[in-house]
C-alpha cells in the first residue's frame, strides 16, 4: 500500500529483459547498415541472441515481489511468466522468418526491429501496474504491429491490412485512454494499486470509475479481438505477412491478458459482480462469432482469425470467476493457444514461403500426400484447437471448464460446451481437405531447415503438453497469484 | 483363472497400452513402399498384445484387493487438481481387454495388402487398439476421458479416408454424436468431481475414491420449475456418452452409415469392440457413481433398450444389403446388453457381461462372414446371392456355426447371455423380458433367412463361388472356438464377474 516517494524507485534490474530487447533493437538498427543485402539472415541470428539473452535476464524475476518507478512496473512471478512466453514465440518468428522474407521479397532489417519493438511493447504491458504504462506498452507494440502489417509494401492487401488496423487501434486506443482518463478522475491516481484499494471504498460505485472500466474493456477487448470489438481481425490477419500474422495472433493476445488479468483479477476484485455480466457477454459474443463463423471461411488465414476470435472467448471465461483458480486457467490456455495456434500459421506461413495465394483451402487439398510433413503436423495443431486429447488444447479447456464449474457459473459454460462440439466442424474439415485427393500435381517448395526444426519442436510440445500438462499447470499456478 | 502369479514389479496394463504404440512407431519409421513388412509388424505388434493380455487373464486372481482391482498402477499425473495415471483390471475389464486384443489382431490380419496407403491404415489401427485399451484400464476418470477422445481420432479417419460409399458423410456424423456425448460426460466428470470436492474436502478424479461417496444433492431449477435430483443430472451426462456409442436406441442413426461404410477391418472393431465400450462404461461409472440415479432411472432405459431389441431386429428383417443387415442385428444385440445392464440385478448384469464378449465374437464373425462374401462374390446383396454352399461346403458349415450363436442356440455362446439376460429382466421388468423373447424370434427369422438365402438352393451358372483359404479358416478358427467353449462352459466367465459387480456399490433390484 505504501507507494515509493524516496525518489522514484528507479530500479534498472526489475526491467532488464526489456532493456536487453530494446537494446538488441538498437544494435540490429545499426548492424542493418553494414550488413550486405544478401547477408540479412544474420540479423535474424543477432536478433535470436539477444532474445535468448533477454530470456535469460527473465529467470531471476521469478518469485520477486518487486515494485519499481514509482510502482508504475512490476517484477513479479506474472511478469516472467509472460516474458517466457513471448520470448520464445518472438526467437520462433525470427527463426522461421528469413526464408518466407526472402521468398516474398521483403528480406530488410527493419523487420526484426520492429519484431523486438513490438515484443518490448507486450513485455512492458505484461509487467505494467499503472495506466500509464499499460498505455505505453500498448502503444508501443501496437505502433510496430502497424508497420509491420504493412510491411509488404508492393501487396495492396497488406496495405489495406495496415491502414483498417491503424485506423481501427487508433480509435480503440481512444476508448482506452479516456477510460482511463475517467478512472483516474473517479479513484485520483493512476497506479493499479492506489485504484484497488480506492475501489474498496466509496469511490466502487462512482459512475465515472464504472464507466471508465466499461470502456478500458473495450480498449482491451479490441487487442485480444474479442467480440463485438473483433472486425479488424479477419482483415489484418488475412492481408498481414502471414509469419507477422502468426506473431501477432499470439504474442499479441498474450500480452493483452496479462494486462486483463492485473486489471480485473488484482485491481478489482471488490467490484467483480459490476463487470462479471459485461465480461461475460463478451465472452459468449466471442464464442459465438468465432466459431458460427469460422465454419464460412475458406482461407485458412481467415479461418484461423475467427478461431482466434473464439478462442479470445475461451480464454475470457477464465477471467470470470475471479479467482486464482480461474486465472491459472486462463494463463494455462493462454501458454497453449500460443503453442497450437503458432503452429498452425507457421505451417501457413511454410506453405505461403512458395508464394500467397496458398492460404486458400483449395490449395490444401490432398496436402498428406504432397507434404506429408506439413500436413501431419498441421493435423496437430487443428485437433489441439479444436481440443482433442491427447494435445494440449484439450487441457486448456478442461482447466478452463474446471474453473467455470468449480465457481458454479454454468450458462458460459453450456454456450462454450456447444461452441466447442460446432468447432470440430471447420478444424477437422481442414483435415478431411488434405486428406483428400489431390486434384493434379502443384509446383513445391521445399520446407527450410529451421522452419520445418521450428514446426517440428512445436509439434511435439503440442502433443508433450497434451501428455504431461503438469509442470506449466504449475508455473500458470504460481504466476496467477496475483496481490496487490 | 490364476493358474500362476505374474511378477508384480512389471507394469503389465502400460505395457498393455505401450506395446502397440511402440509398434505404430516401428510403422512409422518403415517405408511406405515395404508393404508386407508394414502388415507384419502389425500383426506382430497384435500377436505381443494379444500374448500380454492372456498373461495377464492367467494370472488374474479372483477377489482379491478392495474392490477387486489388480494390477494397479498409480503415477502422479496432474496432482494439483487431483488427476492421476491410475490403471488397473478387474472382472468388468478383464475379458474385454482380451476381446480388444484378439478383434484388433484378426482385423490387421485380415487388413488387404493392396489397401492403399497401407502405412496409415495399420498405424491408425495400432493407435486405436491403445486407446481402446487405455478406456478399459482407466481408473481415472479424466485419464478415460482422454482415452474415450483419443479413440475417437483414429476411427475418424479409418472411416473417413478408407471407407466406402458416402463415407466422409458416415464419419462426420459419428463424429458428431460421439462428440456431443463426450462433452456432456466431461461436464459431469467435471461436476462429480466438484461435488466430492465439496463433500469430503478431497479434489480427486479417481474412480475408487469417487465411489466411495455417491453424489447427492438436489438441484432446484430457477423459478417455480421443481427441483433435479443432482446425482440423475450427473447419470445422464455419462448416459448420454454411453447411450451414443452402444447406440441405445434412439441415438442409434449415425450406426447403419458408419458401420455400412467402414471398411471390413474397421467394422470388426468397431461394432465388435468399441460398442461394448459404451456398455462397459454404464456399468462402470453409471451404475458405481450414482447408484440411486441408476436404480430409479433404469426402468425408462431398459425400456429403451427393449425397444432397441426390437427396432433393430425389424429393420435387420427389412434390409437387402448385408453389411447393413447385419449393423441392425448388432444394434438390436446390444439392446439386449442394455436390458441386461438396466435390469439392474446380478443375473441381468452378468449376462449383459457375458453377452458384450459374445456379441464382440459373434458380430466379428458374421462381418467377417459378409467380407468374405462380397469379396468372392463381388456383392452383398441378399437377392443376388444363392447357392454359395454347393461350391464352398467348409464356407458354408462355417457360416452355419456362426448364425446358430447369433441367434442363441443352446450350446453355443449367444444363448447363454441372452439367457443369463432374459432371467435377470424377467425378474425385475416381466413385459420386457417378453419384448426381448420376441426379439429372440425375430433373430432367428433374419439370420436364418441370411443363411439360407445365401448358401442354399442351387448354385447359379456358373457356380464361381471360390471355397475358404486356410487364412480365412484361421481367422474364424479362433472366434468359432470361443463361441462352442462358451457355449459349453459358461460358468467360466461369471465367476470372475460375479465377485466385481457384488463389490460394487450397485443397488441389485
């Protein structure tokens, strides 16, 4: 409760993983200098180095408790958890990406800074205890994540992909600062801990404060593309490079729950019975357009935003009972999502290297027998989304169900049940089309070392997780209890 | 039974569940193009389980342990919430395992060399008979639920990539059901769990933990709705699972295009097998877990089942295709099985026990049987098909045994379960016990009818139809001698039931 004024708490060392990324950004901005053109791999190798530096600085915050400028971030179990894992997912983007830029013909450094500037951004917000820098963060990976859906500047899509995400995130990033703004005014602080206990006073049934959460949800609910908030996903994702799709499909939705979770599990638990039914409906909305529509779609790119739509449904239902148990849920299902649905671009993204037009499921026919590999791993991945045993995506649910039933909330629970039976359609349809045979002989490209050793390791965690959920289920415990 | 003691400190159920996965890797890591190879280290992978399995019947020892569970094994799984690898056997699992083992080593066996893409196929089948393994020895009812999905997968794509006819349609539709159903289990897998959690203070998903404490409870419905019993709602979770994959009628509809579209290897395991799964998990779990909900809910399903009896043997009396002839005669087998289960009595439940074996040997026959047929004679259907016994007289006396047990001779083994069947319900539902009778009669009608049809009267010219291999006389070979050892020695299977079921927390009638 007590908030550091004996100077402003500067303590370098709570923030160190994000000093290492953004450092590796500047040292990769100077390095794509004197790099030669066609050398631009090893920008990828350096970007790789400094991540796995970065990771390593993320260890020792496990089990800290440490508060720092002016509680503004935090070093906390939650923190590393969420460095962890948007650590690796951003080394696996840079280890699959050289070969589908090149491909595309998009081979320049600015890619990998922006990567590691987005990737800055969500850690900041993952560690974020204040408004303030849960805006920054925001901003910061959502300004690189612009830039980057753009990044194939000659491809019209990709343009129209930048421009609706802009135009749309600028007017989400409104809601989410005058929410903010209100909440400010409504509890006269800005720290997360100042705004917990003045909601435990008389400040909880303000108008302002109620209408300032209201409308920081709907910032949030945009970065995760819940729904209603969810029309840009479709859009971005499909008209996007299909790797920086896969980066941001998840590491993304990653971050914004960590922010979800400090905000409405550690800020305002005295209040939840005022944003249970808000947060609920988004859920259901989420479950519901998600999944209904999923099943029209046939780009696979497509396909996989709306699954990432109702899964953002999922992973929301873990947030409403409030409780550790619930939260644990949703940081386990949060870890798996990144797993399976990384995946599952990442063979797009493989397939897309040869060319983009391939994200259309047409293109995927009788894809067993053409790419075996591709195929059977891609296989994984849709049965884990689709929450099959034995692979992880099955123990999400089951966590997250677990959560719902132990706190008795049970009409989420029946729409998710439903959803999940109505999903089976347009996961396991992807693999009767490449069980299916092929129309006639298509030009092949090959998979690359590292991307088919990427694909192949996530692979396997998918199904290693499915067998042995345990030891993350307990990491996701750890970091899920949260105190202010 | 325990003629010897297997040594204690080998994990016999894992290894069970190990060896085919084992011997799906070794397919795996085989070319494609080395077919025969492929075929036999199936058949090896199978011959090892099925040799595993006998072992472990041999030294199985009736009535010992607290419920009557051998071979158990518990490792700690997921122990923050109370999920564990737990297996174990007992008189409810034991026979089944060995009709798991033998269906899946006659179905590879019988798998055509010139199936193509004949890798897949034998590994998809090697995964299944894991799974299928894994829901007989699971304890744990999240561990069996894992299983349960896991069955799932392989039986999709067997049905759907190697199948006949409309067949991504058959396995879509199977798929759907079966999904329905299992996620209504997961819900009150989830809630029993909650619920023992709430009572006792311990979050386990042990089976012999949770059947120690039956859940109670009423449930009142908002409004002025009334008021359900909890521990019913929970029975008709895992019942609405169960009920699908038996199929109880009449959830039955996905049945006739799965089973009409699955190639001959898949049907013999599916309908032989898996469909007893669904009737091993009502005793199992609906009967353990919730014995109040049983005995008060059993009535309506022995109904249902009765119905089943009777539905199924009209439609097998009005088909023309024999495939799908015989998928009504298993459906209305089944219902017996039902009948027996919900009569709710010793006698009726180890019948029902009784009866899921035969029913695996007999309807693995008779689909072996309609293989065979429509591979020589290059169709199925009943009114093109006479005269087969003039040129293939060992087919036919063969052919002859196996329609005798299903339509319940004495002396061979169908009559006995039926019979064990028909005494329980006679005593607890008198005018369903004379609903199954005239299912009995029907059954001869059409089997009789199949029979002759087929193999008598004279042959067309020219007589074409080729006689038996010796591979296909070794196939039936081991079904035909369970079906006449049974049929003369039925006490063998019933003493080790008998002592399983008295230990269980089931309400008898």
């Amino acid at each position: 409760m007590t908030i550091n004024l004996s100077g402003l708490g500067i303590d370098y060392g709570a923030i160190l993983p994000e000093l290492i990324v953004v450092g590796t950004a500047i040292v990769v901005l100077f390095l794509d200098l004197v790099v030669p053109a066609d050398r631009r791999g090893w920008l990828a190798g350096v970007t790789v180095v400094g991540l796995l530096a970065a990771l390593a600085a993320s260890f020792p915050l496990w089990g800290q408790d440490r508060a720092a400028f002016g509680d503004t971030v935090i070093a906390d179990s939650l923190a590393a958890f969420f460095n962890v894992l948007l650590i690796a997912i951003t080394i696996l983007t840079a280890l699959i990406s050289p070969r589908f830029l090149r491909a595309l013909d998009l081979d320049y450094g600015e890619y990998y800074i922006l990567l590691l500037g987005a990737t800055a951004g969500m850690m900041l917000l993952a560690a974020a205890t204040s408004l303030m820098t849960i805006f920054l963060g925001i901003e910061l990976l959502s300004v690189c994540l612009y830039v980057l859906s753009g990044f194939a500047r000659t491809a019209l899509r990709s343009q129209e992909a930048a421009l609706k995400y802009l135009l749309l995130g600028g007017f989400a990033t409104g809601f989410l600062l005058y929410g903010m703004a209100l909440i400010y005014g409504a509890t006269g602080s800005t720290t997360l801990r100042a705004i917990a206990a003045a909601t435990t006073t008389a400040a909880a049934s303000n108008v302002l404060l109620l209408v300032g959460i209201a409308l920081l949800s709907v910032g949030l609910a945009f970065k995760v593309s819940a729904a209603p908030f969810h029309m840009w996903t479709p859009d971005v994702y499909e008209g996007a490079p299909t790797v920086v799709t896969t980066f941001m499909s998840v590491a993304t939705k990653a971050a914004a729950f960590a922010a979800i979770g400090r905000i409405f599990i550690a800020t305002f638990p005295s209040i939840s019975s005022r944003w249970y039914f808000p947060l609920a409906l988004i859920a259901i909305f989420s479950l519901f357009i998600g999944n209904l529509v999923a099943i029209t779609q046939d780009n696979i790119k497509r396909m996989l935003a709306y699954s990432g739509i109702a899964h953002a449904g999922y992973i929301l239902l873990g947030i409403l009972p409030g409780t550790t148990q619930g939260f644990t849920a949703t940081l386990f299902y949060i870890a798996a999502y990144a797993v399976m649905n990384f995946g599952a671009f990442a063979v797009v993204t493989a397939i897309g290297a040869g060319g983009e037009q391939t994200a259309d499921l047409s293109y995927w026919r009788g894809l067993f027998y053409r790419r075996p590999f591709l195929a059977t791993v891609m296989t994984i991945f849709m049965l884990s989304l689709a929450g099959i045993p034995p692979t992880v995506g099955f123990f999400a649910k089951l966590f997250v169900f677990q959560s719902l039933v132990t706190a008795q909330i049970w009409a989420p629970l029946v729409v998710a049940v439903i959803m999940t039976i109505v999903s089976f359609y347009y996961y396991l349809r992807v693999i009767v089309v490449m069980l299916a045979q092929p129309d006639g002989a298509v030009a092949e490209n090959r998979v690359g070392f590292s991307t088919s050793t990427v694909l192949g390791a996530v692979a396997v965690a998918t199904v290693f997780l499915g067998l042995f959920p345990s030891v993350v289920l307990d990491w996701a415990s750890h970091a899920a209890s949260l105190h202010f | 039974m325990s003629w010897y003691t297997l040594p204690t400190n080998v994990p016999w159920l894992s290894l069970v569940l190990v060896v085919p996965l084992v011997g799906a890797l070794l397919v795996v890591l085989t070319p494609s193009v080395a077919g025969r190879v492929i075929k036999q280290l199936g058949i090896l992978t199978a011959v090892i389980t099925l040799a595993l399995v006998l072992a472990i019947i041999g030294g199985f020892q009736q009535g010992v342990g607290g419920l009557h569970l051998q071979f158990e094994e518990v490792l700690r799984w997921i122990p923050s919430l109370g999920i564990s690898y737990h297996l174990g056997i007992d008189g409810l699992s034991l026979f089944l395992l060995g009709l798991n083992a033998l269906l899946f080593l006659i179905a590879i066996i019988v798998t055509d060399s010139a199936t193509p893409r004949l890798k897949e196929f034998i590994l998809l089948l090697l995964i299944l008979e894991a799974a299928t393994a894994g829901i007989l020895l699971a304890l744990d009812l999240i561990l069996f639920y894992v299983f349960w999905e896991a069955m799932l997968v392989p039986l999709y794509f067997l049905i759907g990539v190697w199948g006949e006819g409309r067949r991504i349609y058959a396995a879509f539709k199977f798929l759907i059901y079966t999904v329905i159903g299992s996620f209504a289990m997961l819900i009150a897998i989830l809630a029993v769990a909650g619920i023992n959690f709430s009572q006792t203070g311990q979050l386990s998903f042990d089976w012999t933990v949770l059947v120690q404490h039956p859940a109670a409870g009423v449930w009142h419905l908002p409004g002025s709705l009334g008021s359900v019993g909890i521990p019913q709602l929970l029975f008709v979770g895992f019942a609405l699972a169960f009920a699908i994959k038996m199929p109880i009628w009449p959830l039955h509809t996905w049945l006739p295009p799965a089973y009409t579209a699955s190639p001959v290897p898949v049907v013999i395991v599916f309908a032989g097998l898996v469909s007893k799964l669904g009737a091993y998990g009502f005793i199992r779990f609906n009967l353990s877990l919730f014995p109040d909900a049983a005995h008060s809910l059993g009535g309506p399903l022995a109904v249902l089942a009765t119905i089943g009896i009777l539905y199924g043997a009209v439609m097998a009396l009005a088909q023309t295709d024999l495939k799908r002839l015989v998928a009504y005669a298993s459906m209305s087998h089944l219902g017996f099985i039902g009948l027996g289960i919900f009569a709710g009595n010793l006698l009726g439940i180890e019948g029902a026990l009784v009866q899921m074996i035969n029913h695996g040997v007999i309807i693995a026959a008779l689909f072996l049987v309609v293989g065979m047929i429509e591979r020589r004679a290059g169709t199925r259907l009943r009114g093109e098909l006479r005269g087969l016994g003039a040129t293939a007289p060992l087919f036919a006396a063969l052919f002859l045994v196996v329609s005798l047990a299903a339509l319940g001779l004495p002396g061979l083994n169908g009559f006995v379960g039926e019979f064990l069947i028909m005494l329980g319900a006679w005593s607890s539902f008198l005018p369903l016990a004379v609903g199954a009778g005239i299912g009995v009669v029907l059954a001869a009608w059409y089997v009789l009818r199949f029979y002759q049809g087929s193999t008598q009267d004279a042959p067309p010219h020219p007589a074409s139809f080729p006689e038996l291999r010796i591979l296909d006389v070794g196939v039936l070979a081991p079904l035909l001698a369970l079906m006449v050892v049974i049929g003369i020695s039925p006490g063998f299977f019933p003493a080790a039931v008998d002592a399983t079921v008295k230990a269980l927390p089931v309400i008898l009638r």
